[in-house]
C-alpha cells in the first residue's frame, strides 16, 4: 500500500483525526531565524520571525490557478509575528511561498471541507549557495552545486530526537542525492541539514 508523506513547516498532521500538532524548532538563515506554527484545530499558522536586522520577507498563499489569497511583506528587526488565518479559504489545493534573502520556500497544501489544512509537499532552495532540500511524494531530495564547500551533514530523526539516518561528506562536486521513503514507519521525523555554518531543520510525517 502507498503511503502518504505529510510536511509540515513544524506541524505535525495525523489522520484520521487531522490534528495538527506543533514543537518548537527554529531555523537559522544568516541569522534570521523563523517558526512556522499550526494552530492545534488546523484552521490558521502563525509565523514568527527572529534576529531580524532590516531584512525584507516576502510571503503569499496563492491556488494552482495563481489567484492570491493572502500576501505581506515584512522589513523590521527584533522579532515579529504574523498570524494567518485559512478558515476563508475554499476546499482545494493551495501553496504558501516564502522568500527571504537568496533563499526561496514552497509547501503545497490542501484544505479539507472541514477547513483543515493539511501541509503537503515541501522544496527549499538557495539561489545564491546553490542547493536543494525536498520532500517529494515519497522521496527526500539533496542537491548541491559544486559552490558548496566544506562539510555537508545530513540527519534524519524520529520524533523522539533518536538518529535513524546521517550522512557526513566534503562538498566540492556537484551532488544529487535521493532518500527513498517509503519504507518508513508510520510517524513524524526531522530533516537537519547543515553546512556552511548554518542549519536547516524540518519536519514531515508518514501516515
């Protein structure tokens, strides 16, 4: 039987009762920091950002059709919150997508006629630094361009913070990765990708 590979900005989706839960993980870009938090009834996400030093962010939820839901841009320092309610949304897909120094974030994501959105698919890309992290279907996706120097370290980890999977390798090829998911029991697991001094933390969940 296919499974289902969830994702969740840290939001944690569980059927059939489609709660979303949320645990604290932060991510460091460059020093901007940012939480992508589901409410427990799965009805809005709050972002919170953090270390902001005048940087611009720019964010939207669009539908497959390219109509814009809801969009805001951001330059401050210190810290912010924005609270993003989706109970306006109809029944369909959607995507959020951020973007924020050369780095650019998509999640698909579908709300349910019980207005709950479920996160879905999820793609983080630097334009400048030259990688890509995925969760695609049932697959996890790691490329790095030959820009990439020094050590590159991947972990993936079960709910409980226990190491299942780690990968350590010097960068300086160009590198396509494929981590087959399928496999996986049902649960929720973290992605840490490191390198360049700064970390990239996620999470998603195999029902």
């Amino acid at each position: 039987m296919k499974k289902f590979i969830i994702i969740s900005a840290l939001v944690f989706v569980t059927l059939p009762s489609i709660t979303a839960l949320a645990n604290d993980f932060y991510l460091p870009f460059n020093g901007i920091s940012y939480f992508f938090k589901a409410s427990s009834n799965g009805k809005a996400v709050s972002l919170i950002f953090e270390d902001l030093n005048g940087e611009e962010i720019y964010f939207r939820i669009s539908d497959k059709e390219g109509n814009i839901y809801h969009e805001k841009t951001i330059i401050s320092t210190g810290k912010v919150k924005e609270d993003i309610n989706l109970k306006s949304l109809p029944v369909g897909k959607f995507y959020f997508q951020m973007s924020f120094e050369d780095k650019v974030m998509t999640r698909e994501f579908f709300v349910t006629p019980s207005k709950t959105a479920i996160m879905m698919n999820y793609t983080l890309t630097s334009q400048q630094e030259k990688f890509e992290v995925a969760v695609k279907d049932e697959d996890l996706y790691l490329m790095l361009n030959t820009k990439i120097k020094g050590f590159v370290k991947l972990k993936l980890k079960d709910e409980y913070g226990e190491t299942i999977y780690s990968d350590k390798f010097l960068a300086g090829a160009k590198k396509y990765t494929k981590y087959e998911l399928k496999d996986f029991p049902a649960g929720v697991y973290i992605i840490e990708l490191e390198l360049d001094n700064k970390k990239y933390i996620d999470s998603f969940s195999v029902i």
